[in-house]
C-alpha cells in the first residue's frame, strides 16, 4: 500500500464522510443543492491536492460557467468525479446509478443535493429518472454523465449508451463533449491502489440541441478523437 493510498483512507474518506454529514443539514436550508455543490467541488480539488494529482484543463473558453449543459465524458478511473467536480466551473449535478444512493449517509446527501441516481435498463423507472435528470437541467443545472456506463479498464473508449443523451433532447440543452485522459492510470481498475501523476481534462466545443442518436455520434467522435490523438 503506497502513501498516496494510505491518505485516501485517512484523509479524504474521513474528510468526505463529515462532509456529507454537513451537506445533509446544509440541504435542509438551501434545498437547490447549490451550497453543496461549492462543498463538493472544494473536496474535489481537495483530494487531487492531498493525493498529488495534477489537473491540465485545456478548453476552458469551450463554455460559459453561468450556461446549462449536459456534459460528457470517457470514464477510465474512480479519480475521474472529483477531478471533474474541482476542476469545471459549472453549477453542475452527477447523474449515478441507483445502487449508490442506498450507501447510509452518501445516498442521501447526493439525493438531497439534487444529485440523479438512475435506473438501469429500459422499465419505466429509468425512464422517470432520466426526466427527473432533464428536469434539473430546465432549472438551470448542468448534469454530468458518464455515456459508457461503466470504466474504462485499459482508458480506451467504450460504447456509448443512448440513453444519456435522451435528457439532452428533452432539455433541449447543448452537450459539452469532455476527454479525460490518464486517469486510468491514477486509479486502475479492479485495484484499491492510488497513483500520483497527471490529469489531461479536453472540453471540446458545445453540441447544439438536437436528437439523441446525432448528440451521441457526435460527442463519441469529439471525445474518442481527442483520445487517439492524445496517443499518437
């Protein structure tokens, strides 16, 4: 077990768990979520700080921090929510599947945040979640979404799911396409090891509203892109 390991156990796990028992009474009085929001992204910086992770934003001028979206990206590594949290300058809410938001304590403090857990599959309970998570953009908060559904074992892109870009549609807002490009290295899959290293994080320019299958096509083709030229 490394140092950087040793620090998430003693220090950010312990920092996050009295977090979330301060969000859940900051909830109460601020029920937008917004507060919290600010919360979870100074542990997002926090943690890349304590873990020695290193975050190149490149794509900043690709957005407006005061504009709604719903932004997407590859999932390679369990490091990839906090750095996106601490590093994009959006009021912005997750998306997650259900199974969290039973976890004591972290499942109510995302739900009362205004954090989305979805259902997985086709039923009509994913479908409610997925109007709840369009709903919240229509309020004027960015939603993030992993389209792949899963991480990365190698960082080479997965398929992506539909399903993410329905809420687009029907929140008629733009998609802001995100590349994360090392994080699979930082935490690797299957592994409870933690590295030290650098974080590349691309925010390509904004996808105009449009229908799920074309928002799709286009957000795999910016981010996928962007990840073999990363390798070349």
């Amino acid at each position: 077990m490394n140092i950087q390991t040793l620090l998430f156990f003693l220090v950010i796990i312990p920092v996050m768990f009295f977090g979330l028992l301060y969000a859940l009474v900051l909830n109460l009085f601020d029920p937008t979520g917004d507060r919290f929001h600010k919360v979870a992204a100074w542990w997002g910086r926090f943690s890349a700080r304590v873990l020695g992770i290193s975050v190149e934003v490149e794509g900043e001028e690709n957005y407006r921090p005061g504009d709604t979206y719903l932004v997407v990206s590859n999932h390679a590594g369990m490091a990839d929510i906090p750095l996106i949290l601490g590093a994009m300058k959006l009021n912005l809410r997750f998306v997650a599947k259900e199974e969290l938001g039973k976890i004591p304590v972290f499942g109510p403090a995302l739900k009362s945040g205004g954090y989305v857990f979805i259902k997985r599959g086709q039923n009509r309970e994913a479908l409610q979640s997925m109007l709840q998570a369009a709903e919240t953009l229509k309020q004027g908060r960015s939603i993030h979404i992993f389209p792949e559904g899963t991480r990365s074992k190698t960082g080479e892109i997965l398929p992506f799911k539909r399903g993410a870009f329905i809420i687009a549609e029907k929140a008629k807002v733009p998609v802001l396409p995100v590349t994360i490009i090392g994080s699979n290295r930082i935490t690797p899959k299957k592994s409870l090891k933690i590295n030290h290293g650098t974080v590349r994080m691309i925010i390509g320019k904004p996808i105009e509203p449009g229908k799920a299958e074309a928002l799709m096509k286009k957000s795999y083709k910016v981010i996928s892109e962007n990840l073999e030229k990363s390798a070349a």
